[in-house]
C-alpha cells in the first residue's frame, strides 16, 4: 500500500493532536503538577486527604476545593486582601510575611486546614493572629491549639494591603529586629523541608543509616527529596519530617 | 506540492511551540493569550518523556518539571514514527526547522560543497554521536532526578533566549548549532540531537517504509542529492538507516523523476 507524501503533514498533525485529545478526555494529558494532596493511608483519619502534603504550588482555591473550607475564610485567616484570593499561591506567603519572628508559610496554611478540618498535623511554623481570630469566630478554637501554638502566633499583623494584583506588607506591619529575622531564616534553611533531598540531608549532619532508620526504607539515589521517598512508601511526610528535624545535630 | 506542504508544517509548529513558549510566560504575569495552551515548555516536549522515564520507572518519581504529558507526547510520537518514520524532526521540530532555515543561506553562499564538508570516513562515526548524547543524559538525569540537559539544550534556549530561565550553555549551544548550519545540513539533527537518536531507531521497523524500485531507477543520483542527512538512497532497496527524519525529500513524489520508483509504502519494493 503507497502513501502519498503529500498527506504526511496532514496525517502527522492529525494523529498528534488526535492523541493529544484522546489523553486529555482519559484524564491522561497533565501539563502541570497535582494541585490535590496524597491521601493520609493509616490511622483513624485513612482516606482523609492529608494536610501537610500542601505545597507551597498550591493556591487558596486549591485548598478551599479539597478540603471544603471556603476561600473567604483562608483570605482572612492569613489577611490576604487580593482581588482574587482563589488564585493566591501559598509560596507568597514567606514574603508576604517577610521579616517575621516566625516564619509564616505553607507549613502554616497546612497548620490551619489540620485545626479547622479536625485533621492531624504539627508544624513548628508561626500561625498569624488573624488565622486565631477565624478559628474562634467558627468556634473552632480550642485550649490544646493554644497550648501548641504557644509562643509561636505573629499577632503583629494587624492589617495587609494589596497594591493591584501584588499583596504587599502594609507599613503598620511591626517588624522584627533584623538580626532576629536573620537567624530564622538561617534556621528554616538548615532543617528538612518540603525540597530537601537526602543528599541535603546529609549535608545538614544526618547519616544515610539515620535517615533510612527514620524512614524504614532503603535509598537508592540520594538526590530524591525526603517528601517523594514518603509519598512512595506511604509514609506521613509531615511526621516523618518532624523526626528527622529532631534528629539533625 | 509536498515540500510546500512541509514548509508550511514546519513554520505552523514553529509559530505554535513560540506562542506556546511567551504564553506560559505570559500566564505567570496573569495576562495569556486567548485560545492559546499555557503548558509550561517541559511539559509538551516529547525529549522530557525520554529523560525522566527511567528514574520515573526505577525511583518512582517525576523529575521537577516534567509532567505527565511529557510522556503521553513521547508515545504519540513513537506510535507516529513506527507508523510513517520521525516526521516530527522533518515536519515539526522547531530547532531542525531554523536549521534547515539558516543552511539555505549556506546552500547559496557554498553551492555543491554544501553539506559535503566533513569527509565520508569521519561523518559516519560521527553520526554515532547523538547515542552517546542521548545515553549520556538520560544517566546523568536519572541519578541526578534533575534535567542537567536543560544546562546545554539549544531547542529551550530557542525559545526562552528573553527568560532568565536560559542557560550560558544553551544559548552557547545554539549559537554553535546555527552557525554550523551555514556549513552543514542539520547538524545537530545529525551528531548531536539525543531525541533523534531514539525516533531514529524507528527507521528499522517503520511500518511505511521508503522503498527504491530498482527495475524503474536510472541512477540519476537525485534522491541522493536531496537527502539533507546525506544517506545514499541509490544503492538501496529499503531504506532504513537510523538517520532518516522521513522529509521524503527522495522519493517520487518530490525529487526522483520517475514515477513511483522511490516510495513511500507498506507493501514489499517493487524490482
């Protein structure tokens, strides 16, 4: 059977965008990362998704669709006063609350949908005052919060103003002194986090036979990041995290 | 009528890939362009699916910034390839498009020595080439878990030379790939290119092949002359060298003035 070459371009492009079509009516066609946390496996809360596998990727709208807590309440927990909050990512928050006592983050969203979800998670995280005042107003609040948020809630954020689409620190922002800033984010920098490798890890002070002990699991490449080896081997990332920071030198 | 056809192909995918490439860009800052897809470029390029296979398959994770359909693009493409060849270096790759572009300068200015430059005895272990880089990248990718060929890919630069996401390496890269073209027909296509090097290899068991009827050839030499990666059409029944990117620039339809002597076809050669 002869095929004109005359059709090629025609039967290359079709088949490309045909399959292309087919992927994306299959669920198949992905162009950019989950934005849905991995589910928690064990425990009383399996099957639930799992808080502390929020990324920094994700966005209030997000959060607000997987865990069913509208995007009204997350805009005033952390006092974002965007246009449009859905599509505020939670990577902004570290410079939106830059030069803070206690580093205001993902870990503190993921530290807020755990309290208001009843969902298990620990972050060593600051939780701004705003994110207190919602939790009570939803009545929410309770003494074992207190008692872990303890010496960890920023309540000099009093106000936030958004300059067209970028939110900004507004200037009654108390800020801290300098020196003590320095030392936080010198402090976030040399503990496990979300990007860091086993190799970084180790670099950090771990051993490979610490951190597979940890884990319970054996490393075959050490540049995977902690959060994928849990992720593959169904293992909370958040506590898994916790116990590793526990045990850098 | 085929060749226009083919340069209209190329400039298509060329201005779609470019579009697609200022509108991720663009979508970062909130304002894309209607109608137009916001992947990022990592996401719908087929070479990302060869990379991050391996460690996707041994490690069970995702290179950062390769998705899912990096690899729904790769299959596409093979399933494409094993159909009627690696159409998608003649008819869509952007990179071996401007190359093509740029040596029609280089046919004008060299004439004949065109192409011809690198004797026959060297060029044919420096085809070789791409499968050191393709095995190279995909080693270095799959214990690193990171796109180290990003540092040195000319087809990104290409389309990211504005970001300051471009790497020294790449614009470098390219910058040589280019001017190398003045001399060379698609010279990264032929020494260098790591997804030639795997869409190649469906030249062996390509189910449209390119046949050449003996009994009908009067060895004129014109299918040889217009191959761009310089195979010698003209001693062959079957033509199924690894370094084909299926322009069907030789067949009968295009240069070969005889009719239905050089073919694209799927049945058994005639002669």
């Amino acid at each position: 059977m002869k095929l004109k070459t005359v059709y090629i371009g025609l039967i290359f492009t079709l088949l490309l965008f045909l399959g292309i079509g087919s992927a994306d009516a299959l669920g198949l066609w992905k162009t950019e990362s989950s934005k849905v946390p991995v589910k928690i496996q064990q425990g009383d809360f399996a099957g639930a998704y799992d808080p502390g596998d929020i990324r920094g990727s994700f966005s209030l709208g997000d959060i607000s669709e997987t865990f069913d807590i509208p995007v009204e309440v997350l805009a005033k927990a952390f006092a974002i006063s965007s246009e449009d909050p859905s599509n505020f990512l939670l990577k902004e928050l570290e410079s939106l609350y830059e030069g803070t006592a206690i580093e205001i983050g993902t870990g503190s969203v993921r530290q807020f949908v755990a309290y208001y979800t009843s969902l298990p998670y620990e972050s060593d995280d600051g939780f701004p005052s705003t994110a207190v005042q919602v939790l009570k107003d939803e009545g929410l609040w309770t003494e074992q919060m207190a008692s872990q948020l303890d010496g960890r809630i920023i309540d000099q954020v009093s106000s936030l103003s958004t300059s067209e689409s970028v939110v900004t620190l507004d200037e009654t922002v108390v800020k801290v002194d300098q020196d003590e800033a320095t030392d936080e984010e010198h402090e976030a920098s040399t503990s496990i986090n979300g990007n860091t490798t086993v190799a970084d890890a180790i670099a950090l002070g771990l051993t490979l036979s610490i951190i597979e002990e940890t884990l319970g699991v054996e490393v075959d490449n050490q540049q995977i990041t902690i959060r994928d080896l849990c992720t593959n081997n169904s293992l909370a990332f958040s506590a898994m995290k916790d116990a590793l920071n526990k045990r850098l030198p | 009528m085929s060749k226009k056809l083919r340069t209209i192909s190329q400039i298509g995918f060329f201005i779609l890939i470019g579009l697609i490439a200022v509108n991720h860009t663009l979508a970062e800052s909130g304002q894309p362009i209607p109608l137009i897809g916001t992947a990022s470029f990592h996401a719908i390029c087929p070479f990302g699916g060869v990379e991050a296979l391996f460690a996707f398959l041994r490690y069970d994770v995702m290179i950062p910034k390769i998705h899912e359909s990096a690899f729904v693009i790769l299959g596409i493409i093979l399933f494409i390839s094993i159909l009627i060849g690696p159409v998608v270096c003649s008819y869509a790759c952007p990179l071996g498009s401007i190359q093509e572009w740029v040596g029609k300068i280089g046919r004008k200015i060299f004439a004949k020595k065109y192409n011809h430059f690198i004797p026959y005895k060297y060029d044919r272990y420096l085809r070789y080439l791409r499968y050191v880089s393709l095995a190279f990248t995909v080693y270095l990718t799959t214990n690193s878990l990171k796109l180290v060929f990003l540092e040195v890919d000319p087809y990104y630069a290409l389309f990211h030379f504005w970001s300051d996401e471009v790497t020294l390496g790449g614009l470098i890269v390219l910058a040589i790939v280019l001017l190398s073209s003045l001399f060379i027909e698609r010279p990264w296509c032929k020494y260098a290119c790591p997804f030639g090097a795997v869409v190649g290899l469906t030249n062996f068991l390509r189910i449209f092949k390119l046949k050449r009827n003996a009994s009908t050839c009067i060895d004129c030499g014109l299918c040889d002359q217009s191959c761009p990666m310089n195979i010698k059409i003209s001693d062959k029944v079957t033509v199924t060298n690894h370094q084909c990117i299926a322009c069907n620039a030789c067949t009968s339809d295009q240069s070969c003035p005889i009719n239905d002597t050089v073919v694209l076809t799927a049945g058994k050669a005639k002669g």
